[in-house]
C-alpha cells in the first residue's frame, strides 16, 4: 500500500512540475524587454510614487528568480557548447516559432534546470517514503531526472509538430485566396498582406514576417527561403521554389498560385485518406484495452455463473 502512494504522489508531483516548467516557457520574457521598466511606467501612469526595490518585489517570483537563473546559466554554458549544437537549437526553435522569445544557450541550460528540479523534488519525496529501499530510490530520482532532461525536447517538438500541421491544413485556402487576389489585380506582396490581414493562424503570422522585412529592405526571395526554412515543410519549400521561379522566369503568377493551390489540395486529400486508413489500426489498442475485456465479462459472467452453481450442485 505504501508504494502504491508513493507511486500517486510520484505521478502528481510530475504533473505539476511538467505544467510549472511548460508554463515557465511560454512566460519566458525577451532580454531585450524589461519588466521593471514596463512596472515603472505602469506606476507612473497612475501617478504613485514608488521606489524601485517595491517594483521589483511586486513582481512574480519567476521573473525575479527563475528567469534570470536560467538564462545566467545558459550563458555561462554556451562558453562551453559547441558551436554546431547551439546552431542546431537555434533551428529547431526556429522551426517552433520561438517560443518564450528563448536563445540557444537559455533552452539548453533549461535542460539541466527540469533534470535537477525534477530528480530533486523525486530525492525529497524519497526520503519521505521509508518502505522503498535506497536501490529503488536511487533509480526513480534518476530516470526522473533524466525525464526532466528530455522534458523541454518533448514540448518543443509537440510545439514544432503542431505548427507545421497548422501550416500544412491552411496552405490549400491561403493559395486559394492568394489567387484570388492576384487575379483581381493586387501585387503578391499585397495578397499576403490579405492573407495576413484576414486570417490569425501560424501561416498567416508567417506571411506577415515577411512582409515586415521585405518593407525593412530584404529581397523578396530571400525572405520567403528564410519563411520556408522556419517552417520545415516540403510543401512550403514547394510552394516558394515556385514562386521564385515564376518571378525570375516572368511567367504569370496567378497560374503559378493555382498550380500550387490545386496541387496542395490534393496532397490534403491524399493526407486525410491516410489518416482514414490508419484509423483502424489505431483503434485496435484500445479495443483490445477497454472494449473486449468488457464485452466478455457481460457475455462470460452469466456462462460462467451457471457453471459454477452447476458444479456446486454435483459436489
């Protein structure tokens, strides 16, 4: 019975810890924004006069302890990561959307921060318990130690996944709509900023980027390679190999735009009857979990009840 407590507990603990840390991340602030300026001038606006220690102090413990913990660790470690690994990380963050506004080094350095704060937290729950023997302890504060290494890999692959499946389901009407408005006559640049305008999803917020630097003085091309690299899909990459082509060849623009559109409307179809396929395999599992075991009890039970009394009534 004591271990089956210590088992919950483990796993309660480890929801919290996972929901701290993942929230921790989407809270993450930029260096370049200061929140003691922005409480500053939240305070001046209202006209009291504070110092700047109670400023300080009336902000979140995160922000006045986690966050700068986290990101002096990643600066001291990215003296000693190799090059190639922070350009790495820097990619896949990319690819995430970048979030929490994170560098490199800081996403790395949280790696230790969730090994050392879940095995910590593991070592203490440990101690409490008495009937699990050191060996046992020992095991569990490592393998969740290295659970909470891995745990910020995890969610930004959730995050890289769930961005590129966004991407992917808005392609076919952001096309469409791109078409649309080049044949009405408006420049691509002024369809994206349609597509931009009209729509508040991830190619949407993609779009809107590169038209932010193309206005800054980027080359038009060179701004959707930099979009499609963020993105990491084939069909991204496609669809601006297209678009380039078209403007340095001269051909139109609109029948480029409906090509794509035509040919990732297919791809969709063709995605969702692999899905449909896969459903049935899918559903094995959980059939065989939660569905069978039912249906033979309600169907064994009463047969097996009757052979029971059965035997009972010959002894």
């Amino acid at each position: 019975m004591g271990a089956v407590i210590t088992i919950v507990i483990v796993l309660v603990v480890l929801v919290g810890a996972a929901v701290l840390v993942l929230t921790g991340v989407r809270r993450f602030k930029t260096p370049d924004s200061d929140p003691l300026e922005a409480r500053l001038a939240e305070f001046s606006q209202r006209g009291e006069i504070v110092s700047l220690e109670e400023i300080e102090m009336s902000q979140p413990f995160a922000e006045r302890v986690v966050y700068p913990l986290v990101r002096k660790i990643g600066e001291m470690s990215s003296h000693f990561t190799p090059q190639n690994v922070l350009e790495q990380t820097r990619q896949r963050l990319e690819l995430a959307g970048n979030p929490g506004h994170m560098d490199a080094s800081t996403f790395l350095s949280l790696h230790f921060v969730t090994a050392v704060g879940l095995g910590g937290v593991m070592a203490l729950i440990s101690v409490l318990a008495k009937s699990v023997s050191a060996p046992e302890k020992f095991l569990l504060v490592l393998v969740f130690a290295v659970l909470g290494y891995f745990l910020p890999d995890l969610y930004v692959k959730s995050i890289i996944d769930r961005r590129q499946k966004s991407v992917r389901k808005a392609m076919p009407d952001a096309l469409d709509l791109l078409t649309i408005c080049v044949e009405a006559g408006l420049g691509f640049d002024a369809a994206m900023a349609k597509v931009n305008e009209k729509w508040d999803n991830e190619l949407a917020l993609a779009f809107g980027r590169v038209i932010r630097e193309i206005q800054l003085g980027k080359l038009r091309r060179d701004a959707l390679k930099d979009m499609s690299e963020r993105i990491g899909l084939a069909e991204m990459t496609s669809f601006v190999a297209a678009v380039i082509q078209s403007e340095q060849l001269g051909v139109s623009m609109a029948k480029v735009l409906r090509i794509q559109s035509d040919q990732m409307r297919m791809k969709r179809r063709q995605r969702a009857e692999e899905e449909a396929h896969k459903a049935p395999i899918k559903m094995i599992i959980p059939m065989g979990v939660f569905i069978f075991p039912s249906l033979m009890i309600v169907l064994l039970t009463p047969a097996g009840l009757r052979l029971w009394r059965s035997l009972r009534f010959f002894q």
